[in-house]
C-alpha cells in the first residue's frame, strides 16, 4: 500500500499557503503601492481645487456685475439727460447741448462719454458718428438697451433708447458710449480684493492639512514599528490599547491572521513530533527484518522476513496517510480546496463502501451498505467527508473478526442527516469512549494492529462540519454476536430538497 497521492498533494499546498512542511515561506514581490498619505490627500484636494477653479469663475463674473451695476447706471442718466437736451434744445434743428452738459459729459477725461443721434434708418444727425450701434436693433420705444461694443480699437459700453421723432416724424435713436477702462479696473481690483486673501490662505490650509494627516497617521506608523520588532516566533495577539477606532478592525484582522498561523504551527510541530515518536518503532522493525533477510540462507526463512518487511512497510505507510490526514482535518481551510458544497451522503457512502469490498472479502466478513430512501443532502467537503467515512470502514474491518458484519447507514429526519457505521467486534468500554478519540490511543487487549490515529481523524472532520460523533446501542441484527460497535456521525444543518421534504410527509403523516 502506497501513501493517498491526493493527501500529499493536498499537504504540499498547505505548506504552500498555510504554513510549510518542507521549504521555508517566500514572500511574493508585489509593486510599490501608493501612500496613504498621498492618496487621502489627492482624494481631499483635488475635489477642492476643482470647485476652487469653479468658484474662481463664478467670481470672476460677479465681479464683472459689480462693477458694470453703477457705471451702467451712470449711463443709462447720461443718456436720458443727453435725451432731454435733444427734445429741449431743437438740437435736430441745428441748436447745440448746453455749457452744463458738455461738461457733464466731456468734463473728466477718464470719464468722457460720447453721444450721437441716428434716425430710423441708422443715419446719423447729431454727434459722434464713430459710435457703433448694436446688431440687432430692438425698436422698442423708450426702452434702455446696454451693450458691448468696440470702437476705434477699444472697449466701449454702449446705451441707447428710441423716442421721439425727427423731422420725417419717425422716431430717432439716442447713443451714448463710454470706455470700459474704469469698470476693467474696478472690476480687477474686486477680484484682487477677493483673491488675494485665498491665495494666501489656500496654501496655509494645504500644509496644516497635510500636517495633520500625517499626525492622524501616526498610529499606523506606530503600529508598524510594534510589529517589526516582534521575534519571527511571537505570535502573540497585538494590543489595541489607545488605537484608533478606524485601527482596531485592522488589528482584529491581524491577530484573527496570527491566531490561525499559531495554530498551523502548533499542527506542523505535532505532526513532526508525532512522525518522529510513532515511525521510530516500524521504521526499526523493517530493518531488523531487513538484516535477518540479508543473514538468512534459507529462502523460506528469506521469504517470511521480507514477507515481515513488506507488512511492516504497509503498516507505516498506513501511519503515515492517517497522520496526513489528520493534519489536514486539523487544518480544513488550507487543505480542503473545494470547500464546502450540497452533498447526498448516499451516493458518498455508497462509493466509499465499494472500495472495500474486496477488503471484507478477504476477511470474510459480511459488508452491507442500507442507504436512506431518499436524498439526503448536507453542506460539506466531499474529500473530508469520505476520509472520515472510510476511517469509519477500516475501524469496522480490523476490530471485527472473521465471519463479522460490517453495515454502512444513511438517513436523517426533517432537521437532520446522518452517517453511521456498525460492526460486530469486540465492543469499546463505556469509561473507554471518550478517551478514543486521542490521538494514538487505542484500546487495551484487542491485539489489533492500529495507529489510534482513525477516531481522532472523525472527530476533527466531524467537528469542522458541526456535526456531532456519538456511541448508539448496537442493532437488533447483531444480538447474536460480541457486543460490537456502532458509531453515528449527525449532522444539523441539512439543506431539504423538494424531494426529500415530500418523501418524509408521505411517510411520517
């Protein structure tokens, strides 16, 4: 008998993820990441330089309206009083403004204000003819207009309002303009008076910001220094004493992570402490019998002890397999790689028993399998599942003696599911049942070759399942022989099918 294939495989990738049976832990290259410092801050301040570019716009227009409100209101004066003195002074009729308004208008050379006087068609009568007029005109009589318009090169602002008439007796367009030197310049100091303090503010608000995110911070560096100068053995929980909140899930996290290495450690120092203590005995049988092979003359004295050999070869093979397997028990998320799914028990066991038929044949002992009849579904690890059956099996086989029987059940109720192995063997004393399931023991007197590794192995799959192990009295099939041995494997949580669920109504109501 060779050591299971899939138990190594399954043990080398525990060594690979979990903790290492035979080659040291090696830590995969990654990329530098970005700090966290620097990603809190370009996260923090990058939203606020874009609505700081927005509301540098939306001042910039504000602005604009502040400092055009009053000289537009200046002009729209100027254009009604320039108005007046049209419809006062006849000036369509060759008269000139008046000494006050000229110099209301012409008075301050930063001020100056141009007029000009068009008739319906745009031709002017009076003024300035240098003054643009708008593109679209609006004949709305009496109504202000202010626009936008250039004029020999420069800005100007422009007014202008229909009323009255000429001396076609169609109405007439009075035109006023003024620079829009001033307002630039009101409208540049406003904007400096509001951005100035920002400018300055702005950088100081970065670098106290940046300051205190990297007070904030700290704790992480403090945390990091803490596990740096730990020993590669302490494995010890981390304190979260004075942490910050934010911290502490990140330190359960972490001392989840060690808990679970500590236990790897402590299954890799048991199993190499339990290989070493348990394979001494075999391994120096083998060769004893090996030397007496080589001393021996006699081929059929030759022949017994290498027969010897090859039984004491498969018995540590045997060990071997179970310590593996108990290994991988105790540590089912590393080693069970498909994890757990919807499983029928019946199928499992059905294909666990047929491989030891020829076992029980062998023996002469009577193997049976009575499956439920119906599905019985639970969620669980099919490779666990059957390791732990079939240790079940070999239990059965070896403990009961020639002419024996060996029964392998299935079923289950509404709320549960079971598996259960019976035999006819010698029985286990009651004060005996709860010490079989440690390792490496093995009941006195039943001169049975066994490791004391088979029960312990169900124990941990069946606990890694939630699944309880009891002793149930024997059958009334077996009343006729030894005492024997029945063992039930229940599980509670069992996914019920539509099918199941109809079976048990019909059969229970």
């Amino acid at each position: 008998m060779l050591i299971d294939p899939d138990i190594l495989d399954q043990a080398r990738e525990q060594a690979d993820t979990g903790f290492s049976w035979h080659r040291p832990f090696r830590r995969k290259k990654t990329k530098s990441n970005r700090s966290l410092l620097n990603k809190i801050i370009l996260w923090m301040f990058g939203p606020l330089f874009l609505l700081w570019t927005i509301g540098l716009v939306i001042t910039y227009f504000i602005a604009q309206n502040i400092a055009n409100a009053p000289y537009d209101r200046a002009l729209t004066d100027h254009l009604r009083m320039v108005r007046h003195e049209i419809e006062q002074q006849n000036i369509l009729k060759g008269a000139q403004l008046s000494p006050f308004v000229i110099n209301l208008l012409h008075g301050d050379p930063e001020h100056l204000i141009y007029w000009d006087v068009r008739d319906a068609n745009g031709n002017s009568l009076d003024g300035n003819h240098a003054i643009p007029l708008p593109a679209n005109w609006s004949y709305d009589m009496d109504k202000v207009r202010v626009n936008n318009e250039s004029m020999d090169g420069h800005s100007v602002r422009v007014a202008y309002v229909w009323g009255g008439v000429d001396s076609t007796g169609l109405p007439y367009l009075t035109v006023v303009a003024q620079s829009n030197q001033m307002r630039a310049r009101l409208q540049q100091e406003i904007l400096t008076g509001m951005l100035t303090p920002q400018l300055i503010v702005l950088p100081l608000a970065a670098l106290l910001a940046g300051l205190g995110l990297t007070q904030g911070l700290e704790p992480l560096t403090i945390l990091q220094e803490r596990i740096r100068a730990r020993r590669a053995n302490d494995t010890s929980p981390i304190t979260a004493e004075l942490a910050p909140a934010e911290i502490v899930p990140l330190i359960a996290a972490m001392n989840s992570l060690l808990q679970r290495l500590t236990a790897a450690h402590e299954t890799q120092r048991r199993f190499v402490s339990n290989a070493a203590h348990q394979l001494k005995t075999p391994l120096a049988g083998m060769r004893t019998q090996a030397e007496l092979a080589l001393r021996e003359r006699s081929p059929e004295k030759m022949d017994a002890s290498l027969q010897q050999l090859i039984r004491g070869s498969d018995r540590a093979t045997r060990l071997v397999n179970q310590m593996l397997a108990l290994a991988r028990a105790e540590n089912p998320d590393n080693l069970s790689g498909l994890g757990l799914e919807q499983i029928d028990l019946n199928p499992l066991a059905e294909q666990q028993s047929a491989q030891w038929v020829d076992t029980a044949i062998n023996k002469h002992i009577d193997l049976g399998f009575e499956c439920a009849p119906f599905p019985v579904h639970i969620h669980g690890d099919p490779l666990m599942l059957a390791e732990m059956l079939n240790n079940l099996i070999e239990n059965a086989i070896i403990y009961s003696t020639s002419g024996g029987k060996v029964t392998i059940r299935t079923g289950g109720d509404a709320l549960s599911a079971y598996l259960e192995v019976e035999d006819t063997g010698p029985g286990i004393p009651v004060e005996e049942r709860e010490r079989v399931f440690d390792r490496f023991y093995r009941v006195l007197g039943t001169n049975v070759d066994g490791s004391g590794l088979g029960l312990p192995i169900v124990k941990e799959i069946a606990e890694y399942h939630e699944a309880t192990v009891e002793f149930m009295p024997t059958s009334g099939d077996y009343e006729t022989h030894a005492r024997g041995t029945r063992i039930r494997v229940s599980f509670s949580r069992i996914k019920n099918l539509p099918s199941q669920t109809l079976w048990l109504k019909k059969h229970h109501m």
